[in-house]
C-alpha cells in the first residue's frame, strides 16, 4: 500500500507582513483621527489595542515567512505569541512587585527578571516540539518577546491616557509611536537571542544558555537605564558648579538648552549601539547555526 504524500508546508508569501502593516496601520490611522474628531472614548480600547499589537504581530508574520521548519506552525506561534506573552508579563509583575525596591541595581533585576520570564514561558509553549534547531528557537524567542511587548506597550498606552489635565488621546499616539520605533530591538530581539541559544542546546539550561540569559539581561538593563546613563554623562562633560551643589542638597537643577540636546544625543548613541551589539550577536548565533548545519553528514 502506497504511504500517503505528506503535505507540503505553505509559506506566506513574503510580501504578506507588509500588506498587513499597512493596513493596520491605515486602520489605526482613521481611528485615532475619527476618535480625536468626535471624542468617543468608546474608541479609545481600538487604539490602544491596534496601536500596541500593530508592529509586534508585523514582525511575527515576517518571521513565519522566512526559512523554517514544519514544526513551527500557526498554532505554535499563536501560542508563543498569546499564551508566552501573557504568561510573561504576569510572572515579571508579580515578580517585580516581590523583589524591586529603588536601588542602584534596580534596572539589572528588572532585565533579570523579565528576560528569565520569557525564557521561561518560551521553555513551556514549546515543551512538546519534537525536533529544535537554532532558526525555529530565533523564531519562537522572537515571537514569545513581541506578544510581550504587545502587551506591556498596551498597559503603557492605556496609562498615558489619563494626565493631570484628563484623558489626553496624544499622549497614547506618542506612547505607541515611540514604543512600535523601538519594539523590534527589544524585547523580541533579547528573547530571540536567547530562544536561538536555548534550541541550539536541545531545550536544556546549559551553561552557553546560562550565560546568553545574563547577557541579554545586561542588554535590557542598559537599555532600561539608558536615560539615568545619559543624564549623568551630559553632567560630567557640561555641569556647572552650581547644578551639582543643587544636587548635592537633594534639588532639581535647571538645565540649558545645551545639555538638553547633549543628553538626547548620547541617549539615542546609546540605544543604536545596543541595538547594534544585540543585532551583531543574533547574527552570529544564525551564522554559527549555519556553519554547523552545512557541515552535518547528510
């Protein structure tokens, strides 16, 4: 008896993420206009939602469309997306209401924290995947970080809308606007690291996956502290005696327009160059996946 043809697995076609960014973004466009235009705050849950999920889902898409393998379906990205998201943002909360207290390692316990959660709930999402290589790990990883992107930009969103003076529509548009610039090197980008190096050791917390968990955390909290990194910076290169006397008694010195540039300058330098070492590095883990594939007996 003739075995059955197994079924090929259909790619998207790899024009289909940029279909769906346009769209929504059109769609997240007409809402926020007509919202501004008639003040209906019934509106208001469609732009938070469509403007936080907007370029996460973008770049998953994009993501099933490259160079995988059947293991990796819809289904399972659904999962790593929603279920991985969620279950991230729950643990680091909790976590983070547990352990954070204002100190000078605040911001390396949060990159701790939040990456060791998505670790961890890309560890269950995909606990029952019977085979794992490096590409489906970048693409799992990836995937589990922006679902909890999507969600911690929608809180963020959601918590600029009320100001001192009500709700205010333009602080969610810059919220979201800064967030979705910026999500591709974060949160998806950290976990897809370490997704890439978790599937390289078969699922298992070896010491390699230790250590890219440690440095993908390191990542986050300088990104996290990169703000407090460039305040301090433009005060040693351009502080005058009296700001630092004002500091000195616990106030809040007024600064030039000078340092304000300054600081916008080194604040940005540094998120491009973490960025970049994050981009390196992932580069590296596909390249070195690669060299090891070609030189595996066929």
């Amino acid at each position: 008896m003739k075995p059955p043809m197994r079924t090929p697995v259909k790619t998207p076609a790899k024009s289909l993420w940029l279909r769906i960014f346009l769209t929504g973004l059109v769609l997240w466009l007409a809402t926020v206009a007509v919202t501004g235009w008639t003040g209906n705050s019934n509106l208001v849950p469609t732009v938070v939602l469509f403007g936080s999920f907007l370029v996460p889902v973008t770049f998953v898409v994009w993501a099933y469309g490259r160079d995988r393998s059947p293991d990796v379906t819809v289904e399972v990205l659904f999962q790593a997306f929603v279920v991985g998201g969620v279950l991230g943002v729950l643990g680091a909360s909790l976590l983070e209401s547990w352990l954070i207290r204002p100190s000078i390692l605040m911001y390396l316990l949060v990159g701790l924290i939040e990456e060791g959660v998505k670790l961890a709930a890309l560890m269950f999402v995909t606990r029952r995947l019977a085979r794992r290589s490096t590409r489906d790990g970048v693409v799992l990883g990836a995937t589990v970080g922006f679902g909890f992107a999507a969600f911690e930009s929608a809180g963020y969103a959601f918590n600029a809308l009320f100001t001192a003076d009500g709700l205010s529509l333009g602080q969610v548009v810059e919220t979201e606007v800064l967030r979705g610039i910026l999500t591709p090197v974060g949160h998806g980008l950290w976990t897809a690291i370490a997704g890439g190096a978790l599937f390289a050791a078969r699922g298992r917390l070896t010491a390699p996956v230790l250590l890219t968990y440690l440095g993908v955390s390191v990542l986050h909290a300088l990104w996290d502290s990169m703000s407090a990194i460039a305040i301090a910076i433009t005060l040693v290169l351009t502080g005058q005696p009296w700001q630092f006397e004002l500091l000195r008694i616990g106030r809040v010195p007024h600064v030039s327009a000078w340092q304000v540039h300054v600081y916008t300058l080194l604040n940005w330098a540094g998120l491009l160059v973490i960025s970049l070492v994050a981009l390196a590095w992932l580069c590296g883990l596909l390249a070195s996946a690669r060299r090891d594939r070609q030189t595996m007996p066929q």
